[in-house]
C-alpha cells in the first residue's frame, strides 16, 4: 500500500539535505572573511602606527599630534579621514611657523576610540572642549573641514570663550538630498553593519576608494603627495568604517537642528571652498551660510573641488590668517567683491571696515 505522507515529507527531507550545508558553508566564508579583515587591519596598524599621544577624556581615548608653538589653531578633519589628511596636504607645515597646531583623531578614526554613542557634531564638541582644557588651551582659531566644520561650529556655538574665530572649508550646513547618505551608511546599522564591516564592507571600500577620490578632488587629479603618502589601509578598517558610515547617516539629521543656530555665531567666519567642489554643493552651502553669517567672508577657488587644502593650500592658510587677525565687524554691511592673491586666482565676498 502506497504511503502518502512519505511523498509529502520527501520535499522537506531533500531541503533539510542542502539547508544544513549550505548554512555551515556561508557561516565559514563569513568567519573566514572577518578573519581576513581582522588580520588587514593588524597589518594596516603594524604598517602605519600612532605619530602622536594620546589622552583619555570622558572615557573615551583620543590620538593627537602638536606642531609649532604660538597661537593655538585646532583643525578638524572631515568624514573618513583622520590626523594625516592635514599633514600630508602641507598646510600644517606652513602653519606650525606662526601657530600651535594642534590636529585630533575624531573618534572612531585614526587611533582615536568611538564608543557606541551618538556621536553628533555637539557631542564631539563637548569632547574636544574638554581635551582642549586639558591641553592648556584657552583660546583658539578652529578650522573644519567637511564633516568637521560641523563641529567646528558646534564648538564655537558651546564655547564662545574658547573659538576666537572659524576657518570653515568645503563644508556641508543645510540639510539636502544625497546619495552618498544612502549609499554609505549601511556598515552604522547594528548588528547587520557589524557583520558588514567585518565580511563586504573592507571588500567594497577598497574596490571603491579610488573613485571616492577622484570624485573628492575633481575637477582637479588626486595629488600624488596624497595618493603615496595617505594611510589607506587604516581607512578601511572595520572600526573606522562604523565611523565613517555613522556620520554620513547623521550629516543631514544634524544639519536641521544646527541650521537654527548659524546666527548665533557671534565671532569672525572665513568660509573657504572649491568653485567645483562636487561633494558639498557651493551655492546651497558655502554661499548661503555666508550670506547668513554678518561676520563672514568668502573665499572660492575656481576649477578647485572638495579637498581645498591639498589642492589650493595657500588659500587656506590665507583662510587662516585672515581669521586670525580679524576683530567683529558690525554688520548690515554692504558687501562687495574683493580680488585676493596677485594671480587672481579666486576672490573674497566681505564688507568694507567700520
């Protein structure tokens, strides 16, 4: 006699078959992968250690280098970056001969520690505040980069007595529509992004980190000094790619709540960015915070994109002098075009002096 429920549970049978190896096997490649990328890492390290010290603050250990002595000037770098992206780009060379500079890892990049937090641009604020104390800094000049002019003004909003002015380039300050979001901030999901960063994430990255350079410089090449000299390796590990996939997810979020405070920047601004910068959009960026600043001004490089610092380093140091040596200017001025650099090379949106 023929037994039905033989047939019907055959199917069940057969898939249990290639179920079970089928789900060992993928749970080995994924081991096997977060071996590897474990193993990249270590090597990335052994490759390119700490050039700084480090300090504990709130619990959270942060890597940082000094250069020079004089006025203090802190720099902030931008997303995915870390101390070496201004020291490779020449700027701080030039600067450390009038000021301290003083560069730190944001945390989660470099060799600076991210613990699980929300790591917005205030946040990091209060933890740069703090570090800057314990430094012996009571007054600075800050400039950010990208990312970091976001925090670099979260810090200026929190601590008026300690930013004497801002150096803003290439930054990002009004909320907008962008791929970039979407498309990188996968690895910041928990759990799904811990795996992604230890398994497709590395693989990824370093398939597409060429293109993400040409696009961050373009129009302009990608400098050689920045192509040999800039740790790559230590970009794409698994920590600094939680990093760096948080806080694309958070750029526009926080840009709507900090947007409400831009007029509250009661202190010099010098706005520096590439015409062509094809990252930070100039015209809803740049030009609209500084017509919303009084006390701003505009520096655009033309045929320049996103990296301003490897790419027109005197303009940037330009940048930063001009904020140092600036006093308020009362505001409701007319503001006017004026030429800077013998070449021409780029001009100044500012107001006449008092």
């Amino acid at each position: 006699m023929h037994d039905d429920r033989t047939d019907a549970t055959k199917p069940d049978i057969d898939r249990r078959t290639w179920l079970a190896p089928a789900l060992i096997g993928s749970a080995a490649a994924l081991g096997a992968s977060a071996l590897y990328t474990v193993a990249k890492a270590r090597e990335a390290e052994r490759r390119h250690p700490p050039i700084g010290r480090f300090m504990t603050v709130d619990g959270v250990r942060l890597h940082y280098v000094e250069r020079g002595q004089g006025d203090p000037l802190v720099l902030i770098h931008g997303n995915g970056t870390m101390i070496q992206d201004f020291l490779v780009s020449g700027i701080v060379e030039d600067l450390a001969t009038r000021h301290r500079v003083i560069i730190i890892d944001r945390p989660g990049y470099g060799y600076s520690a991210r613990p699980r937090a929300l790591w917005t641009p205030r946040a990091h604020a209060t933890l740069f505040q703090e570090a800057l104390k314990r430094l012996g800094v009571s007054q600075a000049v800050v400039l950010g980069h990208s990312w970091g002019s976001l925090v670099a003004v979260a810090l200026a909003l929190q601590a008026p007595h300690l930013v004497r002015s801002l150096v803003l380039a290439s930054g990002y300050y009004y909320p907008t529509l962008r791929a970039d979001v979407v498309l990188f901030s996968p690895p910041a999901i928990p759990v799904v992004g811990d795996v992604m960063r230890y398994t497709v994430s590395p693989v990824v990255s370093r398939l597409i980190l060429p293109g993400l350079f040409k696009a961050m410089f373009a129009p302009a090449a990608v400098p050689e000094r920045f192509d040999e000299q800039m740790p790559k390796e230590l970009m794409l590990r698994p920590s600094q790619l939680r990093a760096a996939a948080e806080d694309a997810a958070l750029m526009t979020p926080v840009t709507v709540g900090l947007q409400e405070h831009y007029r509250d920047l009661m202190l010099p601004v010098v706005i520096v960015t590439g015409a062509d910068d094809q990252i930070a959009d100039v015209g809803r960026q740049s030009e609209r915070l500084h017509r919303e600043l009084p006390d701003s001004e505009l520096i655009v490089v033309p045929g320049m994109g996103h990296m301003i610092h490897h790419l027109a380093p005197d303009q940037v140091i330009k940048a930063v002098a001009r904020a140092a040596e600036q006093t308020s200017v009362k505001a409701g001025h007319e503001r006017r075009p004026v030429k800077v650099g013998a070449n021409e090379a780029s001009f100044r949106m500012s107001k006449p002096a008092a």
